[in-house]
C-alpha cells in the first residue's frame, strides 16, 4: 500500500512538473494539454471508484494550484467527474482503445464547461461561444491525443503494482 501511494505521489507530481514546464512549449493556439486532467480520468478507468475519487479530487487540486485563481474549484468538478466514471468502469469493454479517447474527451468537456459556470456565476459575463469553440473544445481534442501515450503508461505501471498486492486492477 505503501508503495502504491508514494508511485502515485510521484506520478502526480510528475505531472505537475510536465504541466507547469514542458507543456507550456506545445502549445497549439494557446492551448495546452491538461495532462492532470488525462492522468485522473486514465487511472478512473482503471481502478475502483474510491480511489478513482480520490485521484480526481488530487489531481484537481494540484489544477488549482498550478493554475492559482481559486482553490477547490478544479478539485471538486474533478472529484465528481472520476467518481462517476469510477462508478461505470466495471461496465465498460477495456479492450477497445477508444474508450479512453471517448471518456478523457467527454471528460474534458464536462469538466471544462462546469468551471466556466462556475466562473460565469461568480465573476461575471464571457462569451460563451468564443470559450466553447476557441477553449474548451480544442483542449478536450488535445487532451484526447494526449492519452494516447498516457492510457498504456498508467496502465503498465498499474500491472506492476497489481503484481505485488492482492488488489488487482479492474480489467
């Protein structure tokens, strides 16, 4: 268990570093990907719903953090969104490399379009529109890319912890 908790540690921390580093020089129209974001939504996919919650919720406090408007906001639509798919996972076909796509893409979506409500009610009028199209959507595209080369990464290194404990993971 021990083990589990410090590689996790130390695979959101790595993606914090790569977020607030690297991925600020692949921009495409000034869009970066959120590999936050992909890496909770994989390691949903992947395990129960418990720690699928728990990973949301860490994952998007560590949005809140490198992002610094407002702490908890990016943490509590992050929390929702993986519990839920950690909720379904048991149900859902793994084998097909799509699904990954389909859940980061739906997920960025969702998670996207309740912090600019969020926003909307406490700060005031966007356009909407602009922030769909021009934001949210090309983010949701990129981060769907992106898990491309994260979903078999998280899933390795979920089969060697599983080898050693007697949690195994949902597949």
């Amino acid at each position: 268990m021990r083990r589990r908790i410090l590689v996790l540690a130390l695979l959101v921390y790595a993606a914090c570093l790569l977020q607030s580093t690297v991925f600020g020089y692949i921009e495409i129209l000034r869009i970066r990907p959120n590999l936050l974001l992909v890496l909770a939504v994989t390691i949903s996919l992947i395990r129960a719903n418990m720690e699928a919650a728990f990973m949301g919720l860490v994952c998007g406090l560590a949005m809140d953090t490198l992002i610094g408007r407002t702490l908890g906001w990016y943490g509590m639509c992050l929390f929702l969104v993986c519990f839920a798919i950690g909720m379904i996972n048991s149900k859902l076909y793994k084998e097909n490399p799509l699904i990954p796509i389909f859940f980061v893409f739906v997920s960025s979506l969702t998670v996207e379009l309740m912090y600019y409500f969020i926003n909307f009610f406490l700060r005031g009028y966007q356009d909407f529109g602009f922030v769909l199209t021009g934001i949210i959507l090309p983010e949701s595209l990129y981060n769907s890319v992106l898990t491309l080369f994260v979903y078999p990464l998280v899933l390795q290194l979920y089969k060697k912890l599983d080898k050693y404990n007697f949690v195994h993971t949902r597949l």
